[in-house]
C-alpha cells in the first residue's frame, strides 16, 4: 500500500537489459579477464492514481561471472566464489 493505494513494490515484468562488464583479472594465474553479465531492469514507480512519476533502475540478484584464460577460453564460474571486485 502506498497512500491507501495497492501498488506493485517488487515484482513483476519490467522492461529490462542485460549489463555486461569487462575488466582485467590478475588474482588468478592465466587468468586475463572477467566478465561480468548482470540482469537490469526498470522498475515504474506510479503515484496514487497509477500515473507515472519515475522509474527506479534495479539489479536482480542472479549474475552470471565468466573468467577468460590468457588462451581465450572461457570459465564459467558460481559468483560465491568471490570474484566480485
């Protein structure tokens, strides 16, 4: 409820994109690179009576994180491993 209104707080289908972030990696031996694929979303933020005030930009929590070798291969890996910089 937002000022006696039902509203969507979270949730639902949004239009979104998928960020990707490539950076160089050093605290692994051979490795050269990580990429990083996060799923973005906009998320409309309406007042009372459902009109469109903002859009607020969100992150879902499911990233994907490839670690690239200095051959050219590609590691997928659980992001819990601690590859977040």
């Amino acid at each position: 409820m937002i000022d006696g209104v039902p509203q969507l707080v979270d949730g639902g289908k949004h239009y979104g994109h998928l960020e990707v972030n490539i950076e160089p990696f050093t605290p692994i031996a051979g490795i050269t690179a990580k990429i990083e694929f996060t799923p973005v979303y906009s998320f409309p933020i309406l007042d009372a009576t459902y009109n469109l005030v903002a859009t607020e930009r969100r992150v879902y929590d499911d990233p994907v994180v490839m670690l690239v070798t200095d051959e050219g291969s590609v590691i997928n890996i659980p992001y819990s491993e601690g590859t977040k910089s």
